[in-house]
C-alpha cells in the first residue's frame, strides 16, 4: 500500500491554516537563503508557497553567495530580535566559507523552526518536549497517521546525517522502537536492513535500496530525493521493493510534503512558544 504524504500533507496544512487564521497576530517566518544553489531554490519557493496557502508571512532575505558570515550572522540576530518574527530558517547547505554549525547555532531556539539549533537537538536527545526537524518528524507523522505501530518493531534507519537519520532514530527510539542506525562503514548493509519490520532510508543515491535488501511486508520509508535524467527518484528501487513492502512511500509525493507540512506545524509551535513567554 502507498503511504501517501501529499494527501496527509495538504490536510495538515488546512488544519494550520485554520489555526493561523485564528490568530490575530500575523504569524512571520524569516526565510534566508544564501547563494543560488539550484535544489536550495526549489526547496524554498516550495517553502514559501506553503506558507501563502497556510497564511503564514514570509519574510525573504535572499543573500549573495559572497556575503561574509558576520554580516549573516547580523541579520539572523535582528530576525531573534524582531518580536514580529516568529520562525527563522536558513536554507542549507551554506557556502563553505561559513561555518553552518556557528549560523544554526546562533538562531534562537525558540524561533528554530528546524529543529537544528544544538539547544533543541540537544533536548531531542535527552527526550524533552522540542522543535523537531521537519523530515523524521514528517515520517513519524505519516506513519501514526495510517495507524503502523512502531513500538517494539524492528527499525533500520540508513543513514545518521545531523538533519534526518540522527533525530529520525531517536524519534523512533522515543515511540519504544528497537532502532538500528546503518551508515557508509557498515558491514554487511543487506543482512542488516532485512531485519528491519520499517526500513527508513535517507543516503542520497538513487535506488539503493533493492528488492533482495528488505524482509517481506516490511514498512519502507523513503526519504532520499534524487534527479536522474530529470525525474525525481528516491533512495529505494521502488518498482521492486514496492512489490514485497506491506506500505511504502512514493517519490515524489511521499516525504517531501510530509517535510513541508511538518515545517508549517513548526512555525505555529514557535510562535506559541513566544506567545507564551510574552503572556
Ligand atoms: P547526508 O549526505 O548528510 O547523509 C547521508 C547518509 O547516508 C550518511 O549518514 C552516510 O553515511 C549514509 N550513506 C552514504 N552512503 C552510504 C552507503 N553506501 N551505505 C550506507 N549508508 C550510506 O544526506 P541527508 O541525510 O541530508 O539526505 C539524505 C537524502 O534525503 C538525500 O537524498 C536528500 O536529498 C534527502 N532529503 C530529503 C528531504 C525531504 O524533504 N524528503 C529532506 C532532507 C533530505 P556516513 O555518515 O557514514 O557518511
């Protein structure tokens, strides 16, 4: 069965639009993005066109890619200082003369709407209530939302990046999964993911993932977002694996708006978290 995150992804976001309509303060999201990375701009016009359907306000700094880090790290402390802003995000990946960890890490983590700042990652690990990164907590969402049980199952995450297998693991440690966490140094990958009852993968190489990998009726999440010759593809050979797997997910059409849904949800959470401060 196809886990289909664009049909849970727009009902997620005409629950946020009503909730932001129901706000009378403009809700604001800062969006910066450095440089014109061609993925980076699609990610963002997607960003930003969810946030008009949402009735979110979007805030746009878009930066040359030669812009030095003091400057951008001058305009994320003004976004931390506006009380209008509520949600600051900067698209990654940065130009390699700025140093992402220093940039996350100077985002006030009330107004991360990412989840990435090392005080909210932090509190993701220790189990405390947080902003989790849009992706693992778009994947968790679509699988509780069709009613897949993750307590006590075998979970095979592949990939540990800092952005989706980390928090993906722990989110799935947190909802009492057994969770197994594969990488670029593991031996033998195949006998490993075929253990898992939900194989969630995030590499970055396209249909890595085959048929023989993964155990029948087994639940495959596909998180990787590929272009080869111009199409979309994922990590997961998805003609084959589609036919053994109980649910699986689509690319396009599966964790991508479930991402952008789970970002909407995140923007609401910060700005609750401010008005709460300030009340
Ligand atoms: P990274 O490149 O940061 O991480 C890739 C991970 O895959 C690393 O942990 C790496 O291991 C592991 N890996 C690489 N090669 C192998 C291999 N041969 N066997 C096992 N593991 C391997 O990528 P991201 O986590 O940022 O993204 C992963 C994918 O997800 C990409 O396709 C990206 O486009 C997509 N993505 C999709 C999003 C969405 O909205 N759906 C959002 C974010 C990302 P090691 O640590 O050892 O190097």
């Amino acid at each position: 069965m196809i886990l289909d995150g664009k049909k849970m992804a727009e009902l997620i976001t005409i629950r946020v639009a009503k909730e932001v309509a129901d706000i009378e303060e403009k809700i604001t999201l800062s969006l910066i993005l450095v440089g014109q990375d061609p993925a980076s701009l699609i990610y963002i016009n997607k960003k930003q066109k969810a946030c008009e359907e949402a009735g979110i306000i979007v805030d746009e700094h878009f930066l040359d890619d030669n812009i030095t880090q003091k400057e951008l790290l001058k305009i994320i402390s003004e976004c931390n200082n506006n009380s209008k802003i509520h949600g600051i995000l900067v698209q990654m990946p940065l130009p390699s003369h700025i140093d992402a960890d220093i940039v996350l890490n100077s985002i006030n983590p009330n107004k991360d709407v990412d989840g990435l700042n090392i005080i909210n990652q932090g509190k993701l690990l220790a189990g405390m209530e947080t902003i989790v990164p849009a992706t693992p907590k778009g994947v968790i969402t679509l699988l509780k939302k069709n009613y897949i049980d993750i307590a006590g199952k075998n979970v095979v995450v592949v990939g540990r990046s800092r952005l989706v297998g980390k928090p993906l693991s722990l989110l799935f440690l947190q909802n009492n999964a057994t969770v197994t966490i594969a990488h670029s140094k593991t031996v033998n990958l195949k006998e490993v993911t075929k253990r898992a009852d939900i194989l969630a993968v995030a590499v970055g190489i396209p249909n890595f993932i085959t048929a023989d990998m993964v155990k029948k009726d087994a639940v495959v999440v596909d998180i990787g977002i590929n272009k080869v010759e111009g199409k979309l593809v994922g990590d997961v050979k998805y003609s084959e694996v589609s036919e053994i797997a109980s649910y699986i997910t689509p690319v396009p059409k599966g964790i991508g708006p479930m991402t952008i849904a789970s970002l909407l949800e995140n923007v609401l959470i910060c700005y609750q978290i401010q008005k709460r401060l300030s009340d």
